[in-house]
C-alpha cells in the first residue's frame, strides 16, 4: 500500500464521525443537550484526531525521506490546534451551551480540511473526497 493510498484510507475513516459532528452543530439553539451528545463529541472528535495524527505519521515519514524538517513542526501545530477544538466543544457541549459547541464544532470541521491539505501538500495530492 503507497503512503497516499495509506493517507486515504485515515481520511475516509473520518467520513463518518465527521457527518456525525455536522450534524450535532447543526442542532438547535436554546435547546437543552442530552447527555449522549458530550459522549457522541468525544467520541466522534477522538476518532477524527487518531486518524488524522496516524495520516500525519504517514505525510511525515514521506516527507522526511524527501528532507523536509519542518514538516514536523507545521504538522503537530496543526494537530495542536485541532485538539484543542475538539475539547472546546466537548466542553461546551459539558456545559450545555449549544451555540458554543456549534462555533467550536464548525472551528474543528475546517481545522480537519486544513491538515488533510498539509497532509496532502507533504506527499501529494487526495483521490477522494473524505475531508470534503
């Protein structure tokens, strides 16, 4: 299996939790969130993060063979980031406050477009439309 083949396959496995989260920041404001929602966050936002990081050890191992240190660094800010979406929605969500788990829910949507193009910006381009 190629690295982009791999990188694919992280990608398409993030289709679902990802529809999953859209749906949630979809919901309706003001009204109150049941309990299965904080789990369905984390749940759904651990995958996308596991997935993404092992799609980012892929794009690294590449990139490194093709000398580009700083690939690590722009990387790991960018799953930085995308974590710390992911926890500011479950902590939202904890706290009942729907617009700000919609805000931070739509926040790690695009956060998750934007590494899988550093992603494929590090090895090369995406034949599927998993992160769209």
């Amino acid at each position: 299996m190629s690295v982009a083949d791999l990188i694919n396959d992280h990608q398409a496995r993030c289709v679902a939790p990802l529809i999953s989260l859209r749906m949630l920041a979809h919901g309706e404001a003001g009204t109150p969130l049941p309990r299965w929602v904080v789990a369905e966050i984390a749940q759904a936002t651990g995958t996308v993060l596991a997935e993404a990081e092992a799609a980012g050890q892929a794009a690294l191992a590449a990139a490194l063979r093709r000398d580009h240190p700083g690939d690590q660094t722009f990387l790991r800010v960018r799953l930085d980031r995308l974590a710390a979406a992911a926890d500011d929605a479950v902590t939202a969500a904890r706290a009942g406050d729907c617009a700000e788990m919609s805000r931070h829910l739509h926040r790690f949507d695009a956060l998750t477009s934007a590494i899988w193009t550093v992603q494929d910006g590090m090895y090369g381009s995406r034949t599927t439309g998993a992160g769209a």
